[in-house]
C-alpha cells in the first residue's frame, strides 16, 4: 500500500484497473481496505475490495480482476484517518506494516515477490522506525547486509540495448560528505557484482544478444579525476575494483567519467552502470524515463521492485499521479521471480 497520505494507494487500485497488469501476474494488494476503497471512489473506478484472511496469497487470488481486488487486512485503522498530503506516523506505521507483511509472505515462500508503494521517510520516522527507506528496512528484515538498488528502464524504443538500462548504487541513502567514507574497494566490486548478476537474468538467452552484460562503472570526481589531478578515488579504489571484476570474468570497465557514460550507455554501449551515489544515477536515468523507471533491491533473498518516485503529497486527491511505473514495476517483478523458479528448476 505504501504511505495511506501519499499517491501509493491511488497508483495500485488505478494500476489495478488496467488489465495488462493481470496478465503478467496474480496481484494480492496488502493494506487497509478502507484505504484501497476510499482511493478507487476518488478515481471513479468500479473496483470491488475483498478482504481476505489468508496468509497464503497463492490461495486467496481466486476471481481477482480489474473490477476486483483482494486485499490482506494488515495494520490498524488509525490509518485511514491519517490526513492525506502530510506527514503522519500513522500513514508511516501503515507503510511500515504493510512492508513487513508482504517482505514475510515472500521470505515464507508463498508470494513470488513484492512491489512496493512508496513510503515517506519522515512518516516512518515518526513512527518510531529509523530507516532511511525501503532498502534499508528489507535489508534488516531479511537478514542481509550486502545489498544494492538498481534504478532500472525496461527496453523500449529509446534504448537500443536488449536488456533495457540499469544503473546500480555502491552507495544510496548517505549524506554526501559520507559517500567518500563509504566507498572501499571491496564495496564498489560487490556492486558491480551485483550489476552482473541482475543483467544474467535480464538479457535474453537469443543471438544476437551479449553473452555477458557489459558493466560501465562511474568515476566519483569530475573528469574522472584527471590522473589524481581533482582527486585519487579513481585511482586508489575504482580502477583497482574494475581490474578485480575484469579477472574474475565481468565485462566491466572505466572509471569513466560520469557526465558522459550515461549518455554512453543510453545509447547502447552499456547494459548497466554502476554510480558511486545516488544522484550520480538517479538524476541522469530519471531524465531518461522518470515514470517508467524501476527500483529494485538486488542482494535480498526476495523479489522486490518499486516504482521510482516518492509519496508526491501534492498530487494526492488530483487524479495526475502517473501509474506508468507501478505497471512497469509489476512486471519487473514478474520477470524476475519467473527468472528465479526457472533458475531454482535448473538447479534441483
């Protein structure tokens, strides 16, 4: 559901509506009915919101539709007097809620994956919950502390590559005077790791596509740091991270500078890109695609995709929040949960 005070409850039941999202997948909404119902009024849909008590969400899909959605009663109803445009722990205790309650139907196997609604920051934190977001939060609750978020564009007509474009974070939600204290050598090697790994699965298996996914990776000073000249980063912990990938088989390569591999990649140089922090990568793929971009969490034992924006509270109520991305998160997610169970078939 996301934060009840944001856009979140209104891109589900609008995405609900649209039938190419039930032909990717079985959705299961997780939330407050009340939430879902008072959103689908606002949007003049006809769209009916069963509550259902199971656990399972394999069980509970029976006759969902457009005009029919299924919903796991989760948190409490304080939720649906949260004032819609603000921050309130109550719509942050909501967010937080439904979360956890999707994250454990994923770990417990009986979803496939979650697609997640955004939440607002200071709504979490208000309500007693000290997570700088989504990625954070599913990292401690799956147990994992090498994880890494994926901004991704599904292919389309603007992108010649065959996968599509990702730009992955070696770091994400720090302030930037910490990024330099984060970044190590080991740090930025498991990111571009984990940029293989999610393009194995997202390239298609036909000729004349790559066999391996070719991984560009950002410098963190401007013009690649001019050989030590505007900082040795590149020198002492980027290029040495790249040589390392190299060795071990990942088609990587740079430090490039960052002004100019985005519009490299754009073009279809590369299938993904690794940044040293989040607005090196965010700002340059979301003028590429704002409304169609992907997060997705890579390192969890779950599937997990979301849209890209935030909980917009001057849009709630409107009727111009975009749904282009909830659609396309839902079948990212698809995708990758269907690349998974054939993956865990290969290997049994």
């Amino acid at each position: 559901m996301g934060d009840p005070c944001g856009v979140g409850p209104e891109i589900v039941v609008r995405a609900w509506a649209r039938p190419e999202l039930h032909a990717v997948c079985r959705p299961l909404a997780i939330g407050r009915p009340a939430v879902f119902r008072r959103a689908a009024e606002q949007c003049g849909l006809a769209l009916q919101v069963a509550e259902t008590p199971q656990a399972d969400g394999r069980s509970a899909l029976a006759g969902s539709s457009p005009t029919r959605m299924h919903c796991l009663t989760v948190g409490t109803a304080a939720a649906e007097d949260a004032a819609p445009g603000k921050v309130d722990s109550r719509g942050g205790q909501a967010a937080y809620d439904a979360l956890i309650a999707a994250a454990r139907l994923a770990l417990d196997d009986k979803v496939d994956g979650l697609v997640t609604a955004p939440l607002n920051k200071a709504s979490l934190a208000a309500a007693g919950h000290d997570y700088p977001g989504h990625t954070e939060l599913l990292a401690d609750l799956c147990g994992v502390d090498d994880v890494a978020m994926m901004l991704y564009l599904p292919p389309s007509p603007q992108l010649p590559g065959p996968a599509g474009l990702g730009v992955v974070h070696a770091t994400l939600h720090a302030p930037l005077r910490e990024v330099f204290t984060q970044l190590t050598e080991q740090r930025i090697l498991a990111t571009i790791h984990r940029a293989h790994e999610a393009f194995v699965g997202l390239l298609p298996s036909q000729p004349p596509c790559p066999a391996l996914p070719r991984i560009g990776v950002c410098a963190l000073n401007p013009h690649a740091g001019e050989d030590g000249l505007f900082g040795d980063e590149e020198i002492r912990l980027i290029a040495p991270a790249v040589a390392q990938a190299q060795a071990a088989g990942i088609l990587a390569s740079g430090p490039f500078p960052a002004d100019t591999l985005l519009s490299r990649a754009r073009h279809g140089e590369f299938d993904a890109v690794v940044a040293m922090y989040h607005d090196q990568g965010h700002i340059a793929l979301k003028m590429l695609g704002m409304h169609s971009a992907v997060n997705v969490t890579l390192g969890l034992p779950i599937v997990r995709t979301s849209v890209a924006h935030g909980t917009a509270f001057d849009l709630v109520g409107t009727g111009r929040a975009e749904i282009g991305g909830m659609l396309a998160a839902a079948r990212v997610a698809a995708q990758l949960a269907n690349d998974r169970s054939r993956s865990i078939v290969s290997r049994c």
